[in-house]
C-alpha cells in the first residue's frame, strides 16, 4: 500500500504540471508543457504555503483543478517525438527508478531537499524563523512538497527522477535542432544519463537534474524562437538552485543564434523580461524576510541579523576546495576520481574533441554556454556543480564524432559506467548508486530497518523523538536529518542565532583557557549622552563580553532606555550589556577602518570610566558625545589585566534558556563540534544539562 501512496504522490505531481503546461503551452511540445507546468505548479504551491494553508487536500484541489481544466480543454498531445536509441539505455532507467523508489538516504535529501517539505506540511506553511537552507530559492522543493504530502520522502524522489527521464526525449530534441542526427544525441545522452554522478543525483531528492532539464529545455525554446518561454524556464533554473542564474547567460546564447539579425535584440529583451518574472519572487522574499535579495549569500554586500559574514566566508573556502587534487588533475579526479564528490566516467575525457566543432556556429555557441554554466563550479567543486556545463559540451562532441567513433564511445561509456562495473575500479568511492534496493523500494524490507542501516543521522533523529515532546526546540552541533525528525533543530550554522550561541558554548567549554581581559579606561568627569568605542588595529576579529559604566567609581548600572549601534553586525550589541559573561558581541569579520560600537544612554550621564571585558588585548579608543551632539576622544589608552578565571558553564544553559532551546544536540569524539560535546558528558550537572538520550556518538542534553 505504502507503494502505491509514494507513485501516486510522484504521478499526480508530475500529472498536474503537465496539465498547467497543456493549458498555458498548447503549441510547445510534450517535455516544455512539462517545464511551463512545473513552474506555474511550483509557484502556487509557493503561494498555498504563503497562505498558511498547505496540506494534501490543498494540493488536492490545486492539482485536480487542473487536470480537470486540461481535460476540459484538450489540448493536442504535441508533436511526437522518436527517441528509440535511448531504448538502449533501459537498464540504466530501471536501476535508478529502483533507487529512486527506495527510501530517501543522501545527505542534502535527509537534511534540507526533504527536510523543508516535512516542516512546511508540519506547520501548514512557512515557519516564522530565517535559517540558511529556508531562504534558498525552492523551485523543486515546492514540488517535492505537494509529492511529500501524499507519498512521503520516496514520491518527493520521484518527482526529481522524473524530469531526469524527461531529459532524455528533449536531448534529442535539441539535438535535432542543432542539426544533429539521433545518433550523435545518443553521444550526448549517454555521457550525461550514463555519469555515475548524474544516476546518483537523478534518482534522489537532489535538484540538479531537474536544473539540466530546464536548462535544455530553455535553449530548445530560445533556438526555435520561443524567448518568452525560453526565459521562464532559465529564470526557473535560478529557483531550482541559485547558481542556475548561469542558464539566463546560456540562454541569452540560444537566443542570439537566429540569422536574422532584427530578431536578436528582441528576442534577448523578452527573454530577460520573461527570466526576471520567474526569478524575481524569490528575491523578493529573501529582502522582505532578511534585507538581503540574494539571502543568504551575499551578507557582506546586504548586511542583515540573520547571518554572519565568517560563517558565510568560512562556508565559501570550504566548497571551493579542491581536497589537495592538482589542477592537473582535476579532469581524470571528475572521470574516474574518488575526491570531487561524483564522477562522470571516460567519454569526459573525450570532450576536448569536441573543440572541433568550433567551426560551426552552434558549436561555438554551445561552447561559449558550457563556460558560462560551468563557473559556479570554481565556487563549489562539487561534481555535480559541472553538469549544466557537461550536458552542452556533450553536444559538441558528438557533432564531431564520426559515426564508428560515436558507437565507441557510446558502448565505452554504457560498460564502463554501469553501475557494477564502477565498483570494480572505484571500489570506496560514495557519491555514487551502490546497490538496487529493489526489497527496500517495494518495501518488502520496511522502511525504517532499511534507513537504520544506511542512515545514522535517521537514528539519531528517531532518538530525539524518543526523548522529547512534540513542541521541543533543539539546538543542533551537528547536521539533522530534518526529513525523518518531527522536531524544530536548528543546526548550529545555519543562522545567527545559532551561530552565537555555539560561540557562547564554546567560551564556556573548549576556549575557556582563552584569557578573558578587563580594558580599564579612565577620563576626567563628563556628562555625555552616548559613548563610541573605535576597535584597535589588530589582525581578526574584535570582541566585547561586557561593558560597565563608573562615575566616581560607583557602577552605573544598565538601564532599559540605553541602546546599542555599530558597524558591522549592529543586532548583536545588546549581547555586550545583558550581564551573562558567557556571551559577547563580535564583528564576525576581520577588523577594518571605520568599524564602532555604540552605546546611546538615553539621557546624559556623568562618567569617569569603563571596564570592558573582552578578549583582544589592545585597548579601543573611547568617545563620549556631549549634549550638542559633538563626539570627543575620552580615552585613548587604557589599562589591560587578565580576568580571574570564571566557571561560565551554567551562563551557557542560561543563555540557551533565553533563547527558547531546551535541547541541545551535540556530538562526541572527534572532529567539528565533537569537543564540545566531549567536554559536556559526564559534566552534565556544571552545565546546567541533564542527558535525556543518546545514539552513537550523539549525545542528547535538556537544558534544566
């Protein structure tokens, strides 16, 4: 039965966007009416969760509307199309279809692609919060949504491996229109559909299949002189991922390729108005909820108290890092390699050949396009970052391959990549299908046994489950798999929020040998209404635990009336005046000229001093502003002493109290923030925490 509920939830999905498709694209054939329909689904769905109303008959109704609607208009099934070469690569589609069907187990699928469609069905909507993964544009998981809501995790697979499949018909599509025979498609599709990267991401939750079938199915309108639909469908490769942005550049190509020469600047003019529509809803969101339109990237440029520039910048250097390979090694590492997290196998070697095909004018076009589409790589080297850019130069070489060769590489390619002949030379490596879970698609072996096995993170969120009540708010030093966990986590890096308070656990636990420093500064009496504080010139960050008011050298303690400025991250500054030790200000960048911090009393006070506890020990400059408003140094020196060592454990709990977290998850051992938790079990009574439950080497503490 479960079987039937997960094809149902893939099929109405799919079925429902072909409809919206059929209506709006009656004259575009079968595989656009699909991408037209998925954006339009996509979007509202989008609008259902704005509403607060999200739910399986909601989206019922949505997707019955329109098959009815579709029924009621009959719109011609389109211009058929014959691609019986891809009949040879039959096995390959039921190998995925098989792991497609089987229980969702990658990482982004557990933790955000299938996590966001489990809490937006939780809660019947968007949650009040910002965190990283639900800024993102969501043009897939919005879709993943309405399959989840009637077949769970599996159906939201589906919907993926569907446009995956679909990819195949609009290959030869595109290559009939850049004058390639079928056979030479063939070339092009089984470089793509054969990649052992490509299986892997086609057949979960992934999204960036769904983005190389918009891709092509964005030139393919832009080449038979379609820019409108061309540039909804580029604008929707931005909301499925937004590195997609590149598909508008490629499409821009695809659409100055036609002859006539007056055609050009129209046809690239509707195409960007016809992108904008598609993109512009998501950017919207991102500035109405953050400040930010690119949230939530982009934090130095858009500044917002949802995220931290280090957190961002520490992110960016860890996917741009090539793990030791070479750039000369960088071809035979996304060929046959283990270190670039996928693998396309030999014919990407091949694909300098394609170079030939420069002569022609779609060849350099094509070229061009895969350049562009292969840029966000140098941000993320992630294989699967590459296979926009793979997709278009396959085209290239098959328009050079003459037809004995082109059957090489096509019988080169299909052995070599198959799956059980990828074990045999890539025997450890993970990013790629392991095995054909047929018991555990049909679900003759039950679902959670099979995901215990493959899933650790499903454990531990099982585990949570076990040990909380439903309205529980867990704080999380690891990833979650949010796809299986009926709980609110938020993982440590993925908002602000997050970000300080594992900084406060931090200078509680791994860092309290950290000399903590009283900045004493000392001036003759002045009665000001605001004070400044100027950051020395040091190389990092620069810090501020707390701060204390003297005049005479009686403390002037904290008022409701004051309150804080400063550049960079102005959001925080109260954290330096709410008398927990265990927390602090940052700016979360390096130091740079102009930066302050800012302290408005309210009304004017007479002062003598100030005792700054922090960290960096090099003294700032001090400013008072007198009643006229004119800013005047106070102090320019001050006198530095190590602080007593001070036991800052139970300001930790108390801080996470505060915050609305009444569970901690934390892991052990080694690596991450596996010190943390290393130095909370077995001290849970100096933390403030008592261990409710564990599984593994994750241990699971509520804040007493």
């Amino acid at each position: 039965m479960a079987v039937l509920f997960i094809l149902f939830g893939a099929a109405f999905t799919l079925a429902s966007a072909y409809a919206f498709g059929a209506i709006l694209a009656r004259s575009q054939p079968p595989e656009i009416r699909l991408g037209i329909g998925a954006m339009v689904l996509s979007f509202a769905v989008f609008a259902v969760l704005h509403c607060g109303v999200g739910s399986w008959w909601t989206f019922g109704l949505l997707g019955s509307a329109g098959l009815l609607a579709c029924a009621w208009i009959r719109p011609k099934l389109g211009r058929a199309q014959t691609w019986r070469p891809a009949l040879l690569l039959a096995p390959f589609f039921v190998w995925y279809f098989v792991n497609a069907l089987a229980p969702e187990t990658v990482a982004d699928g557990s933790t955000y692609h299938l996590g966001l469609p489990a809490e937006y069905l939780r809660h019947g909507g968007f949650p009040d919060h910002n965190t990283f993964y639900e800024i993102l544009p969501q043009g897939m998981e919005m879709l993943y949504t309405m399959a989840f809501a009637f077949g769970k995790h599996s159906a939201a697979k589906l919907v993926e491996f569907g446009f995956f499949a679909a990819t195949l018909p609009l290959i030869f599509r595109v290559g009939r229109v850049l004058g390639l025979p079928d056979l030479g498609s063939l070339v092009a599709a089984v470089l793509y559909f054969c990649a052992p990267v490509a299986g892997l991401t086609g057949s979960c939750s992934y999204n960036d299949a769904a983005g190389v079938f918009f891709l092509l199915a964005a030139i393919y309108s832009a080449l038979t002189n379609a820019p409108l639909v061309a540039g909804v469908l580029a604008g929707f490769c931005y909301a499925i991922k937004m590195p997609g942005v590149m598909a508008c550049g490629a499409g821009l190509l695809a659409c100055y390729a036609p002859i006539r020469r007056g055609e050009r600047l129209k046809n690239c003019a509707t195409f960007l108005a016809g992108a904008a529509l598609v993109i512009a809803p998501w950017m919207i969101r991102a500035a109405l909820l953050t400040g930010n339109p690119i949230a939530p990237l982009g934090n130095a440029l858009f500044p917002n108290p949802y995220f931290h520039i280090a957190t961002e910048t520490d992110l960016a250097a860890s996917l741009r890092s090539l793990n030791g390979v070479t750039p000369a090694q960088i071809p035979w590492e996304l060929a046959f390699g283990d270190k670039l997290a996928g693998t396309y196998g030999p014919l990407l070697l091949a694909l300098p050949i394609g170079l030939l095909a420069l002569r022609r004018r779609e060849g350099r076009m094509l070229w061009l396009a895969a350049i562009l589409l292969a840029l966000p790589w140098l941000t993320n080297t992630g294989a699967r970052f590459l296979m926009p850019s793979v997709m278009l130069a396959g085209f290239t070489l098959a328009m050079v391959l003459p037809r004995p060769l082109a059957w090489a590489a096509i019988a080169i390619q299909a052995i070599v990549c198959w799956p059980n002949v990828v074990a045999l030379w890539e025997p450890q490596y993970l990013f790629r299908l392991h095995e054909f879970p047929i018991a555990a698609a049909l679900r003759i072996e039950p679902e959670p046994e099979y995901l215990r096995r493959h899933v650790n993170e499903y454990n531990v969120a099982k585990m949570i489950e076990r040990a909380t009540p439903a309205d529980a708010r867990i704080l999380a030093l690891s990833s979650v798999a949010t796809a299986y966990l009926d709980r609110e986590a938020d993982v440590f890096w993925q908002s602000a929020e997050a970000d300080q308070l594992l900084d406060t656990l931090r200078l509680a636990g791994i860092y309290a040998s950290t000399p903590t420093l009283d900045v004493k500064a000392a001036w003759p009496a002045q009665t000001v209404r605001a004070l400044r504080f100027r950051p020395p010139a040091v190389a990092g960050e620069w810090d501020v635990s707390e701060i204390e008011l003297f005049s005479d050298g009686y403390r002037i303690f904290n008022s409701p009336q004051w309150t804080t400025r400063g550049w960079p991250n102005r959001w925080e500054g109260p954290l330096a005046f709410d008398g927990n030790p265990a927390t602090r200000w940052r700016t979360w960048q390096p130091v740079q000229s102009g930066m302050y911090y800012e302290l408005q009393l309210g009304n004017p006070q007479r002062l003598t001093e100030i005792v700054m506890v922090t960290h960096v020990p090099t003294p700032p400059q001090v400013f008072g502003q007198d009643s006229q408003g004119n800013w005047r140094l106070l102090a320019g020196t001050a006198s530095v002493k190590t602080r007593p060592a001070q036991d800052l454990r139970l300001d930790a709990a108390r801080a996470l109290r505060k915050a609305g977290f009444r569970y901690l998850l934390a892991p052990t051992g080694a690596g991450g923030n596996a010190p943390v938790g290393n130095i909370i079990v077995g001290h849970e009574a100096e933390w403030g925490l008592e261990q409710v439950g564990y599984a593994g080497d994750f241990h699971l503490f509520r804040v007493k």
